[in-house]
C-alpha cells in the first residue's frame, strides 16, 4: 500500500515540474505548411465529410519542432489538430492548432473583425485563467461554422494589451 501511494505522489511531482518547465520555456516560432503537415489526417478526413475543409496553406506557430496530426470528421462537422507530441488529444501542453468546420454552427465570440472578401470574423484573444486559450478566430460561409484555433508567436504579449 505505501509503495502505491509512493509512486502516485512521484508520478504527480513528474507532472507539475513538466508543467512548470513547458510554462518557462523559451517559444521560438516557426511558419509551417499546413497541408503538409496535416498529412494524412487531413486526407482521411477529407474523404468522410462533404463540408469544405478550409484551412490555411502557411501558419507560424509558437512552436519550432516536429508536429504531429490527428482528424475526423463526419456528414456534419470536422476537425484537424497539430500537436507537438504525438496523440496530444488537445492537451493544453502540446496543443499547437485545431481547424474546425460545424455545419448550422454559430459563433461563440462576439467581437467582430474584417476577414478578406467581406466576411465578418468572431475573435477571441489569448485569454488566461488556471490555464492559458490560445487566441481563435470564427467565419460563417456556406452555413458553415468554421474555426481556427492556434499557438501563434507573440499571443502572450497581445493578450495582455
């Protein structure tokens, strides 16, 4: 019994120094391909949805190392995701980007920018708590929802002007 709960505390301590590493850790960007590095996640997905997947073709992410994908999608939704580790399910540590589309979806943000060809775009900014959001920015096209969710260098600055 006292070995088990030895290893649980060991195990708990491993997790907050990795958290506390990852939160002092230096961030240097890098600007990726994403269809490249999206892969065969975004192929596979492309071939179990109708909606279009509109993702961008470079993005800079606050990340400079090898990115890992996963993806699915369905008749009426999809989503691709980068991480830095392999199989990183959206975990705060390794998440780097999600790309989402929902059809009948509805923007979940109010404030509003200018996206390129007249399109009206919901942002939120880098927001922090217990944790810290990345910034994401929402579209309608096509009775659409899409999403855009993303690591991208400088967001800890912008967030906190």
């Amino acid at each position: 019994m006292m070995a088990r709960m030895h290893r649980r505390i060991l195990t708990t301590s491993l997790g907050a120094l990795v958290a506390l590493l990852a939160l002092t850790a230096v961030a240097v960007a890098r600007t990726y391909n994403i269809p490249a590095s999206l892969g065969s996640a975004l192929t596979a997905t492309d071939a179990k949805t109708p909606l279009a997947i509109l993702i961008p073709s470079r993005l800079a992410l606050d990340f400079d190392g090898r990115v890992f994908a996963s993806g699915g999608g369905g008749s009426t939704a999809y989503d691709l995701s980068l991480g830095g580790v392999r199989n990183c399910g959206g975990a705060n540590a390794c998440f780097l980007a999600s790309f989402e589309a929902q059809r009948g979806g509805r923007p979940g943000f109010k404030r509003r920018v200018a996206l390129r060809g007249g399109r009206t775009g919901y942002f939120k900014p880098l927001t922090c708590g217990g944790s810290c959001s990345p910034p994401l920015i929402q579209w309608v096209q096509r009775g659409n929802l899409y999403t855009i969710h993303a690591k991208v260098p400088d967001s800890t600055d912008a967030g906190q002007r």
